[in-house]
C-alpha cells in the first residue's frame, strides 16, 4: 500500500511510498524534478529535500525480501535476503486545511487517528514535547507501519499554520512501534 501522493496541500512533495525500494524512490523523486541530497547512511542511504517550506528525509535501510519471513531475518547480521527500502519518512512543514486533510486520508482499514495517552506522550523525546504539544498516531498492518502527526501548537488552540511533523516508520512485524 502507498502512502498518498503529491496533492493540493501547499508544499506536499512526497511521491514515495513507505517499503518502496530505493531505486524506485529515487527514481519517483527524480520524475517529480526534485533535487535531493542522497547520501551513504551506515549500510543504508539517506534521501534529503527541501521544497517549498515543507523539508524531507527519507531513511532507507536494508529490509527482508520476504514480509512473511521470521523473526531471526530481521536480526541476522550481512544483507543475505534483504533489500533496501524505504523505511523512515520524515516531512517537515507549516500547517494548513490541505496538509491536514492530507494527513487524515493516511487512515484506512478501520483505523483512526488517535491522540498520544500520557503515557505514550511522556516517551517521547523531551525535545519533540516542547517543540510539538500536540501529537496523534496511527497504526497500519499492511505494510506493519506506525504514523505520528505531531503540531507546534498548544493544546486546545485551533490548528493553524503552525510547523507539523509527520513521521512514519515501517514496523518490523514482530516487534511494531507502541503507542
């Protein structure tokens, strides 16, 4: 399943798909005509952009081939039945009606966007809570992947054009993020 692309929010340039292979994501990128900074990050890479206010980066990693495989392939050390793919996005960017709208068409499969409990908030890094008071998740099975919108505004104040951060990681399946 992929995320959705490119749409009318002022500044959404993410024509990428969460467990894309590297090369169609460049490749996606390139089509766009997006210039991006891609660099060698430990024996993954890593896809960086800027455009119109909104900032990316796109962690890749190496990944099982087969989403089905056990536990122990996840762990194994070396690249034997792994692929590189696309397994973190980070998008940056001020807020609005369009990118909120944007964010909410992530839900499907009778999943909902949900606030962080207290508890969940207070695991979060002390930095990202000061930044950004306001932050909901929500999860996907197919691919396993976990989203977190978080907004610099206080809580109980109108949405604006306040920064936003949407983070979203492929989960290895047997062991998701929890929120």
């Amino acid at each position: 399943m992929s995320l959705p692309g490119p749409s009318a929010a002022r500044g959404q340039t993410l024509p990428v798909t969460i467990g894309e292979e590297y090369a169609a994501a460049a490749a996606a990128l390139k089509a766009q005509g997006i210039e991006f900074q891609d660099t060698a990050a430990g024996s993954g890479r890593q896809i960086v952009y800027s455009s119109a206010g909104e900032s990316v980066t796109l962690d890749f990693a190496m990944w099982p081939k087969d989403a089905d495989a056990p536990a122990s392939a996840w762990q194994r050390p070396g690249n034997e039945g792994k692929h590189l793919v696309l397994t973190h996005i980070l998008d940056v960017a001020p807020g609005s009606d369009a990118r909120r709208a944007w964010v909410r068409s992530f839900a499907r499969d009778g999943r909902r966007w949900a606030y962080l409990s207290p508890q969940a908030d207070a695991a979060r890094p002390s930095a990202d809570r000061a930044k950004y008071r306001i932050a909901a998740y929500l999860q996907w099975t197919s691919p396993p992947a976990t989203f977190l919108f978080e907004a610099a505004r206080a809580v109980g104040s109108a949405p604006g054009d306040e920064m936003t951060a949407l983070d979203v990681t492929l989960d290895n399946p047997h062991s998701p993020r929890h929120f």
